[in-house]
C-alpha cells in the first residue's frame, strides 16, 4: 500500500506507542489524588507541560491543556473565549478555509446570538488583510485563522493577521495549527491561543494540546472536578498526554529536514503532472509540502480515490472530516477555481514515512488510472 493521505491521519511512531503503554502500566495513577502515587503522576504531568513550552520557547507566557485532539481543542478556545466575551465583543471574525472543527463551531455560535464576519480570501487561497482591517472593530472578541489549510496547503500569514488583530485590545487571536506542525515553523508572535492534534505528527488518535497565552480568558464550557485550570475538567489520560511529547519533540526537532524531503518530493510529482493534459495543479505556490492538491475536470474525485485504491494508493478528495458531504469544497469555491475541477479535485498527502521508490510506484499508478479516465477530462 502506498499511504498518501496524512493530512487525515499519519502512522505513530513506535517509541510513542512504547511511551503510552509503560506509562499505562507504571503510572496509572490519578494526578488530582492526594497520596504518593498521584503526587508522583502530577508531578511528571507538569514536567510534560514545561517540556512543550521549552520545546517551543515559550517560557511563561501559555500554559498547557490537554484535550482529546483539535477538535476538542477548538470548540475550548472558541467558545471559552467567546461567552467570556459575549457582552462586550460579540463579534467573530473567521474565513471559509478553516476546518470543520472551527467552522461548525461559529456557525453554533451564530445561532447563539453571536455576530460572524467572514474575511475573504485571495485567488491564492490566503487571508485578505486588506479586508480583515476593514473587518476589525472594537465589537470583534475573536478572530480565528489556521497556519495551513488542509485541503490546499497554503500558509496564512499568521504575524500579519496578529499584527493587524491586535490593534484591537478586545480581540483575541486564535490559530488551528494542526496542519503546520512538523511541516514548517510555529510562530507563537501575537498568537492567544493554538490547538494541536497527536494524530497529524505521528503520535495516537485522543491526544490534543491547547496552548493559551492567557489562561483567565477562556469561559470553561466543560465543567466537573476542575482539572487542566478548571478549563476541561475530567480526570487527565496521563499516559496518552505523556506519550505525545514524544511525538511533539520529533515533529520539531525534523521540521526543516522533512520541509526539505517534502518539498522535492512535491516538486518532483508537479513536473510529472506537467506532462499531461487535463491535470491541473490546485495547490498555490508556496503551500506546505505535504499537501498537494490536484484537478482532473470531468472525473468526480470520488471515482478517482476509488480508482487509485484499487492500485492501492490512499489519498483523498477533500478533509476526511468532511469527505463524504456533498457539497464543493468551500475553500477551492473561495479560490475561483471552475467547479468541474473542483468535483475532480483529489488531495495528495505525504509524510515522513513517504519514500522515493513510493513516489516512484505512484507515477506508474496514476498513468494507469489516467489511461482510464483520460476520455472524460474537459
């Protein structure tokens, strides 16, 4: 099998599976008991927390919050920040290339009495700065943006959206990093608060991380025993939180060398694109490595993931959140590109276990699924 869809989910890695399990069977212990073997579970569950923050040089300026993953992470900071806001800032500022899990979140909010603006979006598929200055007003609580879209790959210019942002001392900035991590750099300048997800960086489904610059903005929308600052109560999955700095580590200690390995693979596979008709490249320059997204018009991208799957290729059309709706992909819609190439979109996603014999086998599979489909291209 050649596995091109990380974007959805990627392969863990063994020394976080092996973290996971000897946590689980030496320190099952519950972090909020009182006695020695809790004291002991706290205690490395506070170091896993100054480890994330040394990682990313943060010093003191986030705490940590463990979630189940983006998701998770997303509806917290979305909607903790916004109901601490609602009287005084009640409007949000989003875009349609962000995930589902944030999208879905402030159409909820929305129908809670909450203001949403949409920024557009460039025919390169980034944020509009122009327009979110326009946006911007004293009423704005939230803005949201995510690093790189998961769909197209593109990279939002994260300091330029926070620079323009917090010109407005209400407003906080909140970026889906999901994506970005491993890929290319963080950049935490002007960021409140950023979700992670395990999965996407070679780490176990269930593992999430909130960072948040200030802690006493976000309004706890699940309550109990108070855990995680009394933000996400319940009791704290010790080993599958412990086991993801494993994961964390590896993803930015090989950014630039799997930025480098990517980016020659994706460069390789838009020259061998070049040479046939019908195949158009979606992708903006500049997007992130990992991510390639191409049209066949005149093919439903459907029939093209069926096609390659049975050549044992797994890629995808669009989010695997959101693959199976019917409806165009909203951020290819944003981008004007024609709807023909957008029904044939496909999406092509690598990731470290990638190889070259891999990108090798996947040019003979996609000559023979192009011989197949190659009477139906516009």
């Amino acid at each position: 099998m050649i596995y091109f869809d990380n974007a959805a989910t990627t392969m863990p890695n063994q020394d976080v599976l092996d973290t996971y399990i000897k946590v689980n069977q030496s320190l099952y212990f519950n972090p909020n008991s009182p006695h020695q073997a809790g004291l002991q579970a706290d205690q490395l569950l506070q170091q896993s927390k100054e480890q994330i923050k040394d990682l990313f040089k943060l010093g003191q300026s986030f705490d940590i919050i463990y979630t189940s993953g983006a998701t998770e992470s997303n509806n917290i900071a979305l909607k903790g920040i916004a109901y601490k806001k609602k009287n005084f800032a009640n409007e949000i500022i989003t875009s349609v290339l962000e995930h589902p899990s944030v999208l879905e979140v402030v159409r909820s909010l929305e129908s809670d009495g909450f203001i949403i603006k949409y920024v557009n979006v460039t025919n390169d598929g980034k944020i509009d700065l122009e327009h979110l200055q326009e946006l911007m007003t004293d009423r704005v609580g939230l803005v949201t943006c995510m690093h790189v879209n998961n769909i197209m790959g593109q990279i939002q210019p994260i300091e330029a959206v926070a620079e323009i942002v917090h010109q407005y001392p209400k407003a906080h900035l909140h970026v889906d990093a999901v994506q970005a991590i491993g890929k290319i750099p963080l950049t935490f300048k002007g960021v409140d608060t950023l979700s992670l997800s395990g999965h996407k960086f070679h780490g176990l489904k269930g593992q999430g991380v909130l960072l948040v610059r200030n802690i006493h903005q976000i309004e706890p929308i699940i309550h109990g025993g108070g855990q995680e600052f009394g933000v996400r109560s319940g009791t704290v999955n010790l080993p599958i939180d412990i086991a993801i700095i494993k994961a964390l580590k590896s993803a930015v200690n090989h950014t630039f060398e799997l930025n480098d390995k990517l980016s020659a693979m994706t460069e390789d596979l838009k020259q061998f694109f070049a040479d046939f008709n019908g195949v158009k490249i979606n992708s903006p320059e500049g997007s992130a490595p990992h991510i390639l997204n191409i049209g066949l018009p005149g093919v439903k991208g459907e029939v093209l993931v069926n096609a390659f799957s049975k050549e044992g290729v797994m890629l995808s059309t669009t989010s695997a959140c959101s693959s199976k709706k019917a409806s165009l992909n909203e951020v290819l819609l944003a981008m004007d590109i024609p709807k023909q190439q957008i029904e044939g979109s496909i999406r092509i996603s690598m990731g470290s276990y990638t190889t070259p014999d891999e990108i090798a086998t996947f040019k003979d599979k996609f000559k023979l699924v192009y011989e197949e489909v190659k009477e139906l291209l516009k």
